[in-house]
C-alpha cells in the first residue's frame, strides 16, 4: 500500500493493537523461523524493502534473549541469500547487493510528522542501497559536529 494509504489505516485503528503481532492478517511472510519473520514492508519505503519482525511482542533490541539474537543473525543470511539468489539489477546493470539495515526507537510510538501512533513492536528495515544512493538524503553539514559530546567518559560506567 502507498504512504498515503499506510497512514489512513494508522488513523483508522484498522491495524488494531499491533500490526505485527497480528501479522498472519497484514503481512507477506518470506520467510518464517521460530522466534522470526521476514516480511516484505506492508509500505515500502524503496523496492524490495523487507524486515524482520520477531514473534515475540518486544519493543527494543535490548529485550530480545540471546536465542532470538542468534536467530536473528541466521535469519538476514537467508534474506541475503534471497537476494543473491534473485539476482536483482539496477536499471544501469549495476548488480544489487549493497544493504542497509535500520531500526528506529520512537518515544511512545508517536509519528509526530503525521500524527499517528504506530506499533512499538521491534521491526528491523533491510533494503537494497546502490552507492552513492543516499547521497540526496545525506545531510552536506553531518561532519560539523563533535563526536566528543556523545563519547563515554571511562569512569562513567565503572
């Protein structure tokens, strides 16, 4: 479904308590482990944009035991495996075979941009990148900064 059309359903409730929870109604499986799913994006953001839900209601990384981490790890293999196996080009030739994986914490599942609530359920985006693809969205400032004002002093922690 389009953009438009994903954040009607948020307004409407339509997904109910959580999309991915309920995902034998909305989602496409491509593949289905034990503690794992890899789906393709209900809205994807690019073509042949997927991700990996865990069957288990978690809301961050840090929740996940260390057999769903595991899983986790053989489950993007056999997605890139996919990938390989399909063989997917660029219009140019270029073979795709550069990926992103991404995931977002959101306070409260609050999509201020749109207005919407969406699910707290863990999901991790994976989507096929081309070099340079990310060029246009990249920020020209995002070496201005200091990383000395994130870095963890060693006494923080001990």
């Amino acid at each position: 479904m389009s953009r438009e059309e994903y954040y009607e359903h948020l307004k409407s409730g339509d997904f109910g308590e959580c999309a991915f929870c309920e995902w034998e109604k909305w989602q496409t499986v491509l593949y289905k482990g034990k503690k794992w799913l890899w789906i393709a994006s209900l809205s994807p953001y690019w073509k042949y944009h997927t991700m990996f839900i865990p069957l288990r209601h978690v809301t961050d990384l840090d929740d996940l035991t260390k057999s769903e981490m595991a899983e986790l790890m053989v489950i993007k293999n056999i997605a890139i495996h996919q990938y390989a196996e399909a063989d997917l080009r660029w219009p140019d030739g270029t073979p795709m075979n550069v990926f992103t994986y991404m995931w977002r914490v959101r306070e409260g599942g609050n999509d201020l941009t749109f207005n919407v609530k969406k699910s707290m359920h863990l999901h991790l985006h994976m989507w096929l990148e081309k070099d340079g693809l990310m060029t246009s969205i990249t920020d020209p400032d995002a070496f201005s900064w200091d990383p000395d004002i994130l870095r963890v002093s060693t006494h923080q922690h001990q």
